[in-house]
C-alpha cells in the first residue's frame, strides 16, 4: 500500500465551497490541486494552483497538463466550479446566454473529464456539484437548473467510461457564499417564490457557511458510494432526510 498522502482535483477553489473543500481536505492531509480563474490565494502555500478560465475549452488541457504533472492517482475530484445565471423567466433568457451558462456549468466539465479520462490516471471518486434546482424547476432558475439537470445526466453518461470510478452528482444544500447574496438582493418573491425560501434562510442553520457544508459534503463521500455510480444525490437525502422532505414539498409548482 503507497504511503503517499491522498490527493483531490477541485475546480472553482478560489472561494465558496471549492475553498471550504480544500481547507477541509488539507486538514485531513490531503495534497490539494486546484484550478480556478481567479487563482487560490487564500492557501497559495499549501495548494498546487493554476489559473484557469473555464469558459476558454482550449485552456483547460494546457492548465491540467501543468497541475497534474507527475500524479498517478486522485482518490477525489471535485468538479465544483459554476455559475448562476440570472434569475428570470425562460421566455426572457435568450439561447445566446444558456449556451454560455451550459458552457461553464456543463461543457467545462466535459473537457475535464475528457482529459482525465485520457490522462491515464487512476481515480477513486468523482462528485460533480449539482443542485436542487436540477429537479425542483421552480420559476425563475432557468438556465441554471438546466445546466444542472444536463451535469447530472453528464454524470451519468460518465460513470459507463470511468467503470473504476464511483461518479455522483451532488447537491449540497445553501451554502453562504456570493450566489446567496445575489439571490437575497433579489425582491420578486411574488414572481419567484423559491426566492423567499432563501431568504428566509439568512441568519439560519439551513444556511451553512461554505467549511460548515464542505464538512457535510465529505461526511457524506463513502454514503454516496452506496448508490448506483452515475447518480443524482442529494447531500440532504443522507445527513438531513426532514430537511430534504421538506425542499421536495415546498416546490414551486406551475399553475400554483
């Protein structure tokens, strides 16, 4: 057995959960590479960083080769970077701005994994970031909640190519960070009433700071190994059941 320390791939860790994920592993000796637009300088001594802008395919290659020069095995990636989109209407987002939304939240990650799967590296566990608004379809969360659905059925698609390697999509709840701070600007909980849901959640224990869910999520690593490689889980399914019945019944539904 290799003495080596274990190592995770984590996309989008300059901040948010990607940065509470790479506190947590480093705490639990981890070796950390991570990749990012905006760089990691928050833990610039104690990660292997590049630079990377996900919406540009052609540099994805070139910034992997460089930060995953020499590794022979990943026991995580984290394929965690994304973005949010405007909250609006389908009727009113044009397919111009969905493509770049997919292009980030999807596409990227296909590159990644397409790289990886080339790279001959061994890999125990991949977990894309997901959300509850891939199943939920409450109004207002179009292009993300797309983009989300398309990243869990990329998974799935995944795991017949990765048959070594247990692959999931996960939600991880509210988590604190600057996507909840433009949703809790947002006032239009008449037209989107998913909006009041978090707002209400400011100042709560539903809404966790990004180390707080980096916690729960790495809790939840060896459950998520219980469900068939490919799957669409929510972290809240395994830790937070209540919690999880709850979401499911407070849909925003058409019509209503």
């Amino acid at each position: 057995m290799s003495n080596e320390s274990p190592r995770a791939l984590i996309t989008g860790n300059s901040s948010g959960l990607g940065l509470g994920l790479s506190h947590a592993l480093l705490d639990r000796g981890y070796q950390v590479h991570g990749c990012s637009r905006r760089g990691c300088a928050a833990l610039a001594d104690r990660v292997v960083d590049v630079h990377c802008d996900l919406s540009d395919f052609d540099t994805i290659g070139p910034a992997l080769d460089q930060l995953l020069a020499g590794v022979e095995r990943l026991d995580l990636v984290a394929l965690n970077a994304g973005i949010l989109g405007e909250i609006e209407d389908m009727s009113r987002m044009s397919v111009a701005r969905l493509a770049e939304i997919m292009d980030i939240n999807v596409w990227s990650n296909k590159v990644i994994l397409d790289w990886l799967l080339d790279s001959g590296i061994a890999i125990d566990q991949i977990v894309a970031i997901s959300s509850g608004a891939a199943v939920l379809g409450n109004r207002g969360w179009g292009g993300y909640a797309l983009s989300k659905a398309t990243l869990n059925m990329l998974c799935r698609l995944y795991a017949h190519e990765f048959p070594d390697t247990h692959v999931a999509a996960i939600a991880p709840g509210l988590i604190d960070t600057r996507i909840i701070d433009t949703l809790c600007d947002l006032k239009d909980t008449e037209r989107f009433p998913a909006l009041a849901r978090i707002h209400a959640a400011r100042g709560t224990e539903a809404l966790l700071s990004p180390a707080a869910a980096a916690e729960r999520l790495l809790e939840a690593l060896p459950a998520l190994k219980d469900f068939e490689s490919g799957s669409f889980v929510d972290v809240r399914q395994i830790l937070a059941p209540e919690e999880y019945e709850e979401l499911m019944a407070a849909r925003n539904r058409p019509g209503r």
